[in-house]
C-alpha cells in the first residue's frame, strides 16, 4: 500500500466517500434494533459491539467473500464470480440484509457502468449478475479502478465501520467525540481483519463461516420496530 499512486488513492477515495450515491448509510445493519433493545447503551457498549461484529462476523464471512470475488474478477473467472455472488446473497439471514447488498450492489454497479469502470466485457458481466450483491460490486470496483486488493479490502472494512459509527452516533445517541473514540479504537483491528481473511480465502475449501444468530435476531426485528431511523 505504501507504493500506491496518487491516482489510485484518489479513486480509493471517491469509492471509499460518503458521498457515493449507494445509499450505504441509510441501514444500520440492525445495530438500531440492538440499541432499541438495550444490547448498546454507551460509548462502551457501542464500540464492543461494532468491534466484535468485525472481528467475529466481517473476518469470518464477508471479507474472505469479497478477497473470492475480487480474485475472480482479476481472473476473469465469471463462473466463480456468479458462485460467490450467489453464496454470499444465500448468508443474508434477513430479508433486511438481503435488500440492503442488493440496493447497494445494484446501485454501485449502475454508477461504474456510468463511469466506464473496467473495461466493456467485464462490465457487461457486472450488468449481467442477477442479484448483485455489494462486496461483490465492490470487488469489481477497485479491480477497474487498478487498486492494490488489500487497500480494497481495508477501504471496504473501513466504510463499514464508519457507517456503524455513524449508526451509534444516532441512535445511541453519542456525541461526535465519542464516535471519533470509536473509530480511533476499532479501525486500529482493520489490519489484523485483513490478515484473517487473506488466510480463510487461501485455505483450500476457503474457510468461511457466517454464523451470527444474534445479529440476524436484531436485524429482523428492526424490520418491524415502531419507529426508526435506518432503512429495513
């Protein structure tokens, strides 16, 4: 990463910023519902939260998913890119999680049509996906736009994270300072997430695991919550 071009950090940025018209910060991914049923309460309790799901549910499952699709896209391996789409759409245990990767998928996957990301045949295999998912558009994103794969995926974890953050400043809710210590804390676990996933998506089968029964509770019980801020 230390050998990466000013344009390619510029593009991670452009992927990478809030203002990509993807709608990633409408959901919460049912961290709403946890705080609406008292699993976070505080700054403590807030950060404990986001920082297991990223140590015990990113690590395990979506980021060796994304490392799969992004070698795929690199291989020009179609098949492989349809079988890692389809099983990562099959792990979304709520219909919350379902309609938020494939929103955000579909979303990125028209803004890098529209900017010519990539070049035509594989773009065309972009449009052709049923059911893009978004580490899945994503992973094709930063192979268009030339950047090194573990940038990419440190940059994906990233946006995650601040999103969460985001989420808890909200619905905590937390002052900015808090949410800064937050992310402070936590972005500090992204190299040791990237080092797990490198490894899970080498080991032959790759290991991944997505079990998070919690997570999936929460997520679909925000879908019917009374009253909420974030999508479902």
């Amino acid at each position: 990463m230390s050998d990466m071009q000013a344009s390619q950090l510029a593009a991670l940025l452009q992927l990478s910023s809030p203002a990509l018209p993807i709608g990633g910060y409408s959901y919460s991914q049912g961290f709403e519902a946890a705080v609406d049923h008292g699993l976070v309460n505080n700054e403590d309790s807030a950060g404990r939260w986001i920082a297991q799901q990223l140590n015990w549910v990113m690590a395990q499952g979506e980021a060796p998913a994304w490392i799969l699709l992004f070698d795929a896209w690199s291989d020009r391996d179609w098949t492989q890119v349809a079988h890692w789409n389809d099983w990562f759409h099959t792990t979304r245990e709520s219909q919350e999680l379902r309609q938020e990767t494939e929103q955000m998928g579909w979303s990125l996957v028209k803004l890098a049509d529209q900017l010519n990301w990539g070049e035509a045949p594989a773009r065309q295999q972009l449009l052709s996906q049923a059911n893009i998912v978004y580490p899945a558009a994503h992973a094709y994103c930063v192979h268009a736009l030339d950047i090194a794969k573990p940038a990419g995926l440190a940059a994906y974890l990233f946006t995650w994270l601040e999103n969460q953050v985001m989420a808890a400043i909200k619905t905590v809710p937390l002052g900015e300072m808090a949410g800064q210590r937050i992310l402070n804390d936590v972005r500090s676990h992204i190299p040791a997430v990237c080092d797990e996933a490198f490894s899970r998506a080498a080991h032959a089968p790759p290991r991944l695991a997505t079990l998070a029964p919690q997570l999936a509770i929460v997520s679909a019980r925000h879908e019917t919550q009374y009253s909420r801020l974030f999508r479902s």
